[in-house]
C-alpha cells in the first residue's frame, strides 16, 4: 500500500509539473511577397536570364505551385491553422507605417503601433517597449523571452540596453555559459563569410534559436530570419526563392522539436510573417520609397504592393480554417497584442496605441477555398 499511494504521489507531481502553460513562437521572414506565398514562383520573373543566374536552383519551384516553395506551410499550418494576405481570394492584411522598410515594420509588429520617430534603418535605440520587453517584466514570464535575428539592427529594435531581453542577432557570438553546440556555432560562424555586410546567413540564426529552446525553454521566442531580402534587394530572385524554401524547410524543423518535447508539445501557438512587402514587376527587388528620377523635384512615390503583407498561425484555439476572408484589412500592428493575448496578458490595456489581437476563432465563418489542389482544408 505505502508503495502504490508513492507511486500515486510521483504521477500527481509530475502531472503537476507538466501542467500546460501556453507558450508563443513567432518567426518572420523579411521581405517575403505575399504572391510567392500564395501563389508559388512568379512566371514574369523566375525565367528571366536578368534575374535568375541559376536555374537549376529553382527548378521546382513551378508557378502557381505554392506548395512546391513552401511546403510545410501549405501541407501543414494551412491545414491546421489559417493564413490571411492571399489577396486573389479577398484576403489581406497591410502595415499601417507609411514607410514600408524594415525597422519601422519590425516596430509596428513587435510593439503594435507605428511611430513617427522611427522612419528609417538606422541604428538608434528604439524609444518604444515592445511588447516583448514589457512581458520579459510581468514576474512569471521574467527571463522567458528571447529573440534571434538574422539582421544586426535587432539589439536596437529591442532596445536591449534598457530591456535586459535576450537578444542573438547579426554576427554576435553566444555568451555566457555555452553548450558544446553552441561553442562549435560561435566557431563555425566567425569562420563562415556572409554575402551581406550586416546580415549573417539564416543557418545561424536557426540553430542558435534551436540550441536556446532546448535548453532554456522560453515561453516566448522570436526568430527573425533575414536572407530572403537581401537576395532580393541584391536581384537575385532564384535566391531569393531558395531563401524562402529553407525558411520553410527549418519552420519545418523548429515545428518537430516544438512537438517533441513535451513542454511545447500541444501548448504552443506557431505565428509566422513579414515586415513589410514588396514591389510587383519591375519593381520586384524594392519597397517602400521608389528612387527619384534624376533631376525630379517632386514627392518620391511609394512603390506600390510594399505595405502589402501576410500571416499564418496555427496552435491551440486557432480554428483549422486555411485561408480567411477579411472584411477590410488586417494590420501588422495586431501581433503585439496576439502573442500577448495568446500568454494570457492584456497589452493593450498598458498600450493604449496597440492594435487589438487577432480574432482567429470568429473568422472560421470568412473561411475561403484555395485553389492549390494538394492543399486540403479542414474544420470549415
């Protein structure tokens, strides 16, 4: 009897200590169209000599094939979870900052508002919280969040000086005290050139974030991935459509390590975006600001579909939906509050200025039909 009622006490204690606890995991791929997305390889650019140097490399990546670029996203998440920003089928969702370039986008996505203050890429400390850093300071999230990026700008959208969050972003190396992965990581990366002067390749970032959810298990993580647009600015449009590939290949990865640890497993909600959009046509390699004419005096136009952006989600109380009419458009600035919503806090009871969450459990009845014949859709 004494040995039964102690084996009784063991399993209530370790279901107590398994207790679920909702956990947030949100990956962004920089200036990622929401057409590649959707729609698969875009025929008016993915044959063309003047961008494509390589074309063995994007050989399976067919237009109007979205699931041959993004395959995880498409057989999965589409699946088990809803998409917004297809906007062939009356789905959108746009930034509200009028510039459309990346540190204000990553401001309005990660605090929830925009501001005028930041309007360019340069390296100031953000003056705003973020929603991150406010989290970081409610007590039972304290030293549970932390962010990995591909760009080096990342310390400063953070503000990591005044914020204390856990920030791996550009070249820096791991700290402190490292697992044998990483220090073979901070190796390998201090020996691995990058093509772009202040962006290191996206393996880094991902297997860095990887080796920090093994160990530290944060309830909230961010990953921010970056080579997609470099390739892109660079015209390099077989790049930048193998960049988006292995973004969704290590989606892919970081999923399955979420599933198979059983701290994650059934408790974690996958959000996944951009922070801005870009050009159609020509105009594919920019966004925000178009490039004056010379001798032209006048206001410089936007480059149009560069406010243009997408989402996808998926984990628990997220509706198996697919792709979900909006009435209107949805904005960027509504993930702050979601990814606090999602771990039980009211942001915008703090910040006023914040969009309000995502409602993804009343939009199942704006469930709309994508045309991608390998794609099936649940829950509708």
């Amino acid at each position: 009897m004494m040995r039964q009622n102690w084996i009784l006490a063991l399993l209530l204690f370790v279901s107590l200590s398994l207790k679920a606890e909702p956990k947030v995991v949100l990956v962004s791929i920089d200036g990622v169209r929401w057409q590649e997305v959707f729609t698969g390889a875009d025929p008016s650019l993915h044959q063309q000599a003047q961008w494509v140097k390589t074309p063995a490399l994007i050989k399976a990546f067919q237009p109007g094939r979205p699931e041959l670029l993004m395959p995880f996203l498409h057989q999965t998440v589409l699946q088990q979870g809803v998409a917004v920003g297809n906007r062939t089928l009356g789905s959108a969702i746009n930034v509200s900052n009028p510039y459309q370039i990346s540190y204000p986008g990553y401001q309005e996505l990660l605090a929830g508002f925009s501001d005028p203050v930041i309007h360019s890429n340069h390296k100031i400390a953000n003056p705003n919280v973020t929603v991150l850093e406010w989290l970081n300071q409610q007590p039972q999230l304290r030293q549970k969040i932390a962010a990995f990026g591909s760009w080096d700008l990342f310390p400063y959208i953070l503000n990591t000086q005044r914020s204390g969050l856990t920030v791996n972003a550009g070249f820096m190396p791991e700290q402190g005290k490292l697992s044998e992965k990483q220090r073979y990581l901070n190796q390998l990366q201090a020996k691995t050139p990058s093509p772009f002067a202040n962006v290191r390749l996206d393996v880094f970032t991902q297997e860095f974030a990887l080796e920090h959810l093994r160990l530290h298990k944060p309830r909230l993580l961010y990953i921010a991935l970056g080579e997609a647009d470099d390739f892109a600015h660079l015209g390099h449009y077989d790049q930048y459509l193998a960049a988006i590939y292995r973004s969704d290949q290590f989606i892919a990865d970081l999923w399955q390590q979420l599933q198979n640890d059983p701290y994650y497993r059934d408790q974690t909600t996958l959000l996944i975006s951009t922070d801005h959009g870009r050009g159609e046509a020509a105009q594919w390699r920019s966004h925000g600001k178009s490039t004056a004419l010379p001798g032209y005096k006048g206001p410089v136009p936007q480059i149009a579909g560069s406010e243009h952006i997408w989402l996808a989600a998926m984990g628990p109380g997220i509706p198996a939906a697919g792709v979900i009419r909006t009435d209107g458009s949805w904005q960027q600035g509504q993930m702050a509050a979601t990814m606090a919503a999602v771990l039980g806090f009211d942001y915008q009871a703090v910040q006023p200025k914040a969009a309000p969450a995502f409602d993804f459990s009343t939009s199942v009845r704006l469930a709309v039909s994508d045309t991608t014949p390998t794609v099936t859709r649940q829950g509708l």
